[in-house]
C-alpha cells in the first residue's frame, strides 16, 4: 500500500505484507552472498531491494524507506532475540507470535525490561528471515546469559542432589535405575553484590567404563573474557544446506538461522554422513 500524496513529501510509508515479502526475498539473498559488512548493507543492495518492491507492489519507495524499515526488523531482532534466550518462552511459528510458558518468568522479565511487554501478543511475520538477517548484529549480553544459566541453577541442583542420594542408598549401578542423564550447568556466583562478567561455564560429568561410579563433579572457569570466534563463511553454510536431498525451503532457512549462529553446530552437521543430516537438522529445529 502506498503513502498518500499528503504524506509522501514526508517519507511516510505504511508497509504491507508483500512488500516487506518482497524486500525481504532481496535481503536473504544478498545476506547469503555476504553483501553485508559491518557497515552496512552494500549499495547495489538498497538498489535491488527498491526495485523488487516497486516491480512486485507497484508501490514508490526509496532508499531511505528501506532503510527506516531494516530498522524496524533490527529492533524486532533485538527484542525478541533477548526473550528467547530466555527459558520459558519459545517462537509460534504459525501464529506468527511469542508464546509464554511461564508468566511468573514472563512478570519478572519485564519488570527489567519494559519495552519487551509490547511484544506479548504481537504479530510478527517472516521472522525465520528477521533473525536470519539481524541476529549477528545482537549478541547475548552476559546479563541475559546469565539470567538463563539461573533458570537452570535450581534443576541442576535437584538433579545432583536425586543422583547421591541413589548412589549413596544403592551399591550396584547395574540396575535400570542407575542410568544418568545429564543434568543443566549449574552456576556458582563469585560476587554476590554484583552480576557476574563475560563468562564461559564447563561441565563434565564423568561416566567411567559404561558404570557410572560414585561422583558428580562439576567445574567451572568463571569471569573469564569470551574470545570471538571465527565465523563459518554463510555461502558455505548455505551451500552445504542445498546439498541435502528433500530439504524443505522453511526447513532449510531455519536450519540456516542455527547454522549461521554456532559454528559448533555447523562442524557436527559436517561430522555426519549425508543420510542423517536431515534427520539430524529436524531434530535441531524441532520437528522430530
């Protein structure tokens, strides 16, 4: 839909469906051929994407109308991306829209973080390509990674607490009962007035011999400063991508959006035979 005449002289612009479909079809492209820096999108870019719009929508629009709107997806990325960082919350993706597991979680967090309360009930489509974009632009503060790793603190503990107190009850690990399953990183606070700095937890849990023996040991390297790391080339991720048979579109782009954010998952993708790595993607997108 386009502006009208009294409010174009103001770059006013009401985006429809189609032409955010539109803009966003010529973003993931020229995202997958790397036309983005730290700078911003390259200017053959804006180009493409004004006229894919005005070819598909018949609508006027100008550089600056894109621009306006990749801010508005930006923050859209931003907020939402800090939400589902968090446990309790998760992405409807055919109700275009969030979906809160936990209120009492949902109450706390936006008392922290107020400009997220708005997003309770938004709709907002095509957010497969919104964080395929942007995301990379919004990386987790230590503040949300640790507000997560506390969510998870508590069931660690429970879990650690139920394995001793069957081994201790029990002397043979041969049972079916004695079987473990890893339990969250629990998380110790060095200073308790303060939250902590960038970090990165290690757990390891011990299984010796196919019997699990007497011992729960945790460790953890605290306040230690995130090296970055080197990023996997998106063409590369995206190639690999298109090598799997029968890999549907929706299903490729969701995959692409997890690949494109760990490298770690990207080399386990490569450690796999062709045959499972479909099965092994649907598992990482929910689908099986």
């Amino acid at each position: 839909m386009s502006a009208s005449n009294g409010k174009k002289n103001r770059g006013y612009l009401t985006w429809t469906d189609g032409m955010d479909q539109a803009l966003l079809d010529v973003l993931v492209e020229h995202h997958n051929n790397g036309d983005r820096t730290a700078n911003g999108w390259k200017p053959h870019v804006y180009t493409a994407a004004v006229r894919n719009v005005r070819d598909k929508c018949n609508v006027d629009i100008t550089k600056d109308h894109v621009v306006s709107r990749c801010k508005t997806f930006d923050k859209h990325c931003n907020v939402l991306g800090k939400i589902l960082a968090h446990s309790g919350f998760e992405w409807d993706q055919d109700r275009n829209k969030l979906v809160i597991h936990n209120e009492d979680a949902w109450s706390r967090y936006i008392e922290k973080n107020k400009a997220a309360a708005s997003y309770q009930h938004k709709v907002i489509k095509n957010w497969d390509a919104i964080s395929l974009i942007f995301s990379r632009d919004h990386a987790a503060t230590s503040e949300d990674v640790s507000a997560g790793a506390e969510n998870g603190q508590d069931v660690a503990m429970k879990v650690a607490e139920d394995f001793h107190g069957h081994t201790s009850s029990s002397p043979s690990t041969s049972g079916p009962n004695s079987q473990y399953h890893p339990a969250p990183p629990m998380l110790t606070q060095s200073n308790k007035q303060g939250r902590m700095k960038r970090f990165r937890t290690k757990d390891a849990l011990f299984c010796m011999s196919g019997d699990i023996k007497n011992s729960f040991r945790i460790s953890m390297k605290s306040n230690e400063t995130q090296e970055e790391p080197k990023s996997a080339c998106p063409k590369e991720i995206f190639a690999v991508l298109q090598s799997i048979p029968n890999l549907a579109r929706d299903d490729l782009l969701r995959a692409y959006c997890i690949l494109t954010s760990s490298d770690r998952k990207f080399e386990c993708l490569l450690a796999l035979p062709m045959d499972m790595r479909k099965d092994w993607l649907l598992m990482e997108i929910g689908k099986k």
